[in-house]
C-alpha cells in the first residue's frame, strides 16, 4: 500500500507546484541568461515592485551585476555571505524610485538559499531597485541574521530556475573590494 501512495502524493506535489504559475523573468547578461520565478505569493509588495521595474525598463539601460561577494574578498566582515548583487548601482539612479516597504523572511516564510533572489537595503523600508542572488544557504540574510546590525534581514521574492552556472561564474569575476572590475551588463530582462 505504502509504494503506491508515495507517487500520488509525489504527483499532488508537482501539480501544486505547477498550479501556482508564478511569473518568470529572465535576466539577460553578456555571460549568459538568468531566469528567476518570481514569488507573488508569498512576497507580493517586493515581488510586484520587481516586476513593475522590469515592465518599466527600469533595468534596460545601464543595469549590471557590480557586485560579488565571496569567502576570500570580505576580511574584515564578522558574518560572512556569499552573493551577486545587481542593478542600477549608482544613487543618483536608484533614488528614482521609490523605496518599499520592508516584507522579511519572518513576514513571508521565504529563506536566503540557494539561487534566491532578494532585495538589497540599507535600513528597513529603503530597498527600491538593487537586487542580489544567493550562491549556497544565506540564513545571516533571513530574519534574526547578524549580517546586518538591525537583525530584520532582507526580502526575499523569487529563485533562480534556470541560469546558477552565470551567477557563479559571475561571483568568481575579478574584483577589487568586492566591486568587478567589469561589471556585467544586463542586455535585457522581461517577463515570461
């Protein structure tokens, strides 16, 4: 009896799965596409702004992954994470757009793990435009992590489906203080 209703629920999994038919974006690069589903659901404040951006052309020109973080480039930093992050970079451009309210992992369930896709911030309720992907499990991001000082973590609002072999590649890029000497342009990102 047991072998037969181990597929089923197996099945009833993957149809759930299926039927949440959350959107996908796909970000393209010079290295390579990364699509990301995106998590309306769970994260719908963060995950609408993101897609609005992206439906505005917010990160058709001049957009890049900048950013990689890794275990060998943070000496100084106590609470170590790994990841990329991308997006407008420069203030002039990211204060354009407003900032939104902070919605934490301990708000929507969502952890920082593997291929997850999370909003970058300064204090709660400043994140507008930059993004960053998880490589391996970040929990010092998630509610209660000691990455950063206030303890709410950061907001994440999708994962990586397709594409981690661009993101890794771009985490080992040079860099010089974190920051790629040639950051990686986005050439363009919709919405599937």
């Amino acid at each position: 009896m047991k072998s037969k209703i181990i597929p089923i629920i197996g099945g009833l999994l993957i149809l759930l799965a299926c039927s949440r038919n959350l959107p996908l974006v796909t970000i393209k690069t010079t290295l390579g596409d990364i699509t990301v589903e995106v998590d309306t659901l769970n994260a719908p404040v963060t995950a609408n702004n993101f897609l609005k951006l992206v439906r505005k052309g917010v990160y058709a020109e001049g957009a890049t992954f900048y950013r990689a973080v890794r275990m060998d480039n943070q000496p100084f930093n106590q609470v170590k994470i790994e990841v990329v992050q991308g997006g407008l970079k420069h203030d002039s451009l990211i204060e354009m757009h407003p900032p939104i309210v902070h919605e934490g992992t301990r708000q929507t369930g969502l952890k920082h793990k593997n291929g997850v896709i999370s909003m970058a911030r300064m204090e709660p309720g400043t994140a507008s435009t930059e993004i960053f992907i998880c490589i391996g499990y970040q929990p010092e991001l998630d509610y209660g992590g000691k990455r950063n000082p206030d303890l709410q973590g950061f907001a994440a609002f999708g994962r990586v489906v397709k594409g981690m072999q661009v993101v890794k590649q771009i985490q080992q890029l040079p860099d010089t203080s974190q920051y790629l000497i040639e950051p990686i342009q986005f050439t363009g990102v919709e919405v599937k």
